[in-house]
C-alpha cells in the first residue's frame, strides 16, 4: 500500500544528529509509533519522504532544520524570578510543560538557575539540528472518521514520540499536561521561535 494524505501510518524508526552521529531516539523494539499522515503531527521534512514510500519499505531520511525543529533562536531564552517556579524541584536540563498566551501547550528545557533567577530556554531541544531518520513503514490504512475528527490513533490518546523522549517526558516532572499520540512529533503547536511565552511551564 502507498502512503497517501489521511492514513494511519505505523512505522519503525531510529534518530540520530546527522552531523555527530549521537543517537537521539529510537522505538525498535518497541512499540510502533502510529500517526495521522496530512495533520502535522510529525516534523514534515519527514512526513514528505514518507509519503513517497510504501508498506515494507526502508529508507534513511535527512532532515534540515528548516524541515525539522526550526533554526535555534537566542531569543527564546528567559530569565523568570525563581517564585515562579514554587513547589517544583529544579533540575538543570528538566523539561516543563506550560501554556502559552495564546492558550497553546509549551515545551521548556530549564537551562540554569540560582536562589533568584531561573532561565529557560523555549527552544525545542533538537533545534538546530539535522536529523538522519532510520525509518521502515510496518503498516497503513485509511484513517476513520474518528480519528480524523480527533487526531488521535484508535481514539485513545498514548505516548510516543517521533524524535525524543523529551517531548513526552519531563524527567519526571508531571505538569498536568498529557500528549496524545503523534502530538509531540515537530507539529505547529511546538514550534515557538520565541512567541508567545506565558505559561513558561510552571502551573
């Protein structure tokens, strides 16, 4: 079967930094991470390769940051008063999850902190970087109606993460903020360059 807009896509991948060779993330062996081809909800340098590639195939899939987690921008980081923060146990490199001014869910990465100051960098954490994908496609099928209204796979929202655990984690930080499947995969919502910071990630 090939790949079109709407399916339900299963794939198998493993994700290194193209220039470093550093291992990133990888499912194999895992479970399979599902997905809705068409709605964003993996970075789309990736997603237009797959729509090239059918049921069985295998590719390796660079990825620019312009087609991945964007540029890094020294203007996203942020120095809050540490009150802000109240009730949370800071941990350098600890990622937070808030809300922006515009209501949408944002990703942070606690880079430095002290007895006043915390400073926060709202960059994803693989911003600047090309991606080297390992990518085999396991299975597709048309999405249903369901999952098109909702976007999540099966109706049931789960883990998962197209290109880092810390898109799904928080070093064990719980902020109330659940990711449904596929959701933490380079969509809009989790490109910020710098907009928007409200919530900074510390309700």
């Amino acid at each position: 079967m090939k790949i079109n807009e709407y399916n339900v896509v299963a794939i198998e991948y493993s994700l290194k930094d193209a220039n470093t060779n550093e291992q990133l993330d990888t499912n194999v062996g895992g479970k399979p991470l599902e997905f809705i081809t068409g709605m964003g909800q993996i970075i789309k340098g990736l997603e237009a390769e797959i729509l090239k590639m059918t049921v069985g195939d295998k590719a390796d899939v660079m990825v620019a940051p312009a087609d991945g987690y964007g540029e890094y921008n020294d203007q996203a980081v942020q120095v809050l008063p540490k009150e802000q923060f109240a009730g949370i146990d800071l941990v350098q490199g600890m990622t937070l999850y808030g809300t922006s001014e515009e209501g949408d869910t944002v990703q942070v990465t606690v880079t430095n902190f002290d007895d006043n100051e915390v400073t926060i960098d709202y960059n994803h954490p693989m911003a600047g970087k090309t991606l080297m994908f390992t990518v085999s496609i396991l299975d597709a099928r048309e999405a249903t109606d369901q999952e098109m209204a909702t976007g999540v796979v099966g109706g049931v929202a789960s883990g998962g993460c197209c290109g880092g655990g810390s898109c799904g984690s928080s070093g064990g930080h719980s902020h109330g903020h659940s990711h449904g499947e596929g959701e933490c995969c380079g969509g809009e919502n989790h490109k910020h360059g710098g907009q928007g910071h409200g919530g900074c990630g510390c309700h």
